[in-house]
C-alpha cells in the first residue's frame, strides 16, 4: 500500500470534509482553529504535501519562497485568490486551485439579504425591537426604499453576479452590469451591458459590487465614482472590501448622499473601519456569503477532489496556478 499524501489543513472545516480529508491524507488538522500565522504555518507544513488554506491567510512571493520543498500543491477554500500571490506561486511550480461555482448561490443570496436589509432599515429595525424601544405601528416609521422597478447595476457579471441578477429578476428589478467583457445575448437576458464602469454608475439606483479583487479594482468605488450615482443610491458589497473606500462610503452615508449600504466583506476585516460601527445606515455581516453547511462542505469537497487529481498525476479541474 502506497502512503498517503500528507496534507495541512490550516483551519477546522466542516465535519464531512475533515472527515474525508482524514481517510484520504495523512491530514494535520488545527482542532483549535487558530489563524496561524506565516512562521506558524510554515513551520506546521515541514515535510508535507499539500497545504489546505483559507482567504485570512496570506501566500505572498516570501511566504511561498520559505514554504518547505515537499509541498507541492496547495488549494484554497476561498473562489477568492487576492490572497495568494499567484505568479510566485508559478514560478515555484507550486500547483494552486480554488473552489469556484459551488457558492454562487449562498453568496448571491447574501447579496439580496444585505440589498433588501439596507433598503429596508433591517438594522434599525431589529434594534428598535431588541432595545425594547418600539412603541407600536405608526405610518412613516423605518420608511424604506422600495426595491421593485429600480435600477440595479451588477460590476462584475461573473457567475455570482449573473446569480444575482437572476434573483433581482424576481424582485422586478432592472439589471444593468458591467463586465470586462459583454456576454452573449442569452445569457444576458435583456440586462444592460455598459462598457466603462463609470458610464453605468449614474443608472444605479442600486450598485452591486460581484467583481474580484485585483490591482485594478482596488478602491473602486472612491468619492469621485460615488458622485457619479443617483443621488440617494443604495450600495452592497458581497465581493472584498478592498473594492470600497472606506472614507469615501462612510462620508457619503453620513451626509445622506447615499441613502443606505450592505456590507458582507470589508477591507481589513475584522478590524472594519470604525467609521461604520455606529452608522444606522449600514446593514453589516461578518463575510457570511458562503456561509450554508452544504455550500461550506461542497466547498471542501472540492478543494480534496483537486488535490485527489493532483496526487492522482492528472490536471487538478479547478487549477488557478
Ligand atoms: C470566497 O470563497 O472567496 C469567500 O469569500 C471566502 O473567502
């Protein structure tokens, strides 16, 4: 019988897959789930295979430089790969992947839960009611914005922002995106393609940040672009914080600017800009996009069955470098 590849699982993954991941490694697991540091990690990956990671861990060019020579693969539990510096990882012949597909949906049904929480005062709301300071129906208490019939525009029609173009569907809202490139006319089902980013921003009653981060994206929406929106626009961000300025949002929300903003992901998290702490206007969520059991396990399953391929000698399906 032939060893088992040994595997590193930096964090505690669902039961079904650390269950999977025992029988088919010689998996070292973190029964504690303490975010380990580089040293920490490097240290705990002397002499394996293969590294399991998650998003809140940082593969720069030094820490794959000082990763030890026996890993050869590593899969990340995140579609997101800003974390991973991706061309040091090549030119090391480190074997990378991530799990894309299996959380467009959690993720694009968080997105609807922080675009409906934040037209609909959902924060204020829930603490009138927690605090004890709800002194009955009255006709313009907590009085919203109304999401049927409003524009929303969708940057980044990937697979999570066309799953959320599907739902607003529902919702009768009118799609506009922006993409690197415009899709087929099937698949864009009538939404409205915009070129320039900024060109769709002024038919953004809604503005729904889908896209990855990268260099280019970085700071998206800063003070210049958020002029560019219908005045009272709603914002979410279920993508990386990093897309927002945080300053700029803040400003915005608190002079009214912008009416109200869902926020799934934030630049720096947790440590969140404190700006945001105490603006009722602001529907906030700890990165729970992908957060379902099944999503979180399919999600698993998926990082084993690239490193299963990758172990097997063939081309691990979801391969990003
Ligand atoms: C993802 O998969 O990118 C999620 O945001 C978790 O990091």
């Amino acid at each position: 019988m032939t060893a088992k590849p040994s595997l590193l699982v930096t964090r505690k993954l669902p039961d079904a897959v650390l269950e999977r991941a025992a029988r088919d490694y010689e998996a070292r697991l973190n029964a504690e789930d303490k975010l380990y540091g580089p040293d920490e990690m490097i240290e705990r990956a002397q002499g394996c295979d293969a590294i399991l990671t998650c998003s809140p861990e940082k593969f720069t060019a030094e820490v794959i430089a000082r990763l030890p020579a026996s890993v050869r693969a590593v899969a990340t539990f995140s579609v997101g790969t800003e974390h991973m510096d991706l061309e040091a990882a090549r030119a090391r012949g480190l074997v990378v992947t991530n799990p894309p597909d299996v959380l467009t949906d959690s993720t694009a049904d968080i997105t609807l839960l922080v675009l409906l929480g934040a037209a609909r005062r959902a924060y204020e709301g829930q603490r009138m009611v927690r605090e004890d300071k709800w002194f009955g129906w009255t006709p313009t208490q907590l009085l919203g914005v109304q999401v049927s019939g409003k524009r929303l525009g969708i940057l980044g029609m990937g697979r999570i922002g066309l799953a959320v173009a599907k739902r607003a569907r529902g919702f009768d809202m009118e799609i506009h995106y922006h993409n690197r490139n415009r899709l087929a006319p099937e698949i864009e089902s009538g939404a409205r393609y915009h070129a320039q980013a900024e060109a769709m921003l002024g038919h953004c009653d809604f503005l729904s940040i889908n896209c990855p981060a990268t260099p280019e994206t970085h700071h998206f929406l800063d003070a210049r672009r958020i002029a560019l929106l219908p005045e009272r626009a709603i914002v979410t961000n279920t993508a990386r914080g990093a897309i927002v300025d945080d300053g700029a949002l803040i400003a915005a929300l608190k002079s009214g600017r912008l009416a109200a903003a869902g926020l799934d992901v934030f630049e720096g998290e947790p440590d969140i800009h404190p700006g945001y702490r105490d603006l009722p206007n602001v529907f906030i969520l700890p990165h729970m996009g992908s957060a379902t059991l099944e999503t979180r396990n399919a999600m698993g399953f998926k990082c084993l069955d690239n490193l299963d391929a990758h172990f097997a000698g063939a081309e691990p399906p979801d391969r990003v470098a």
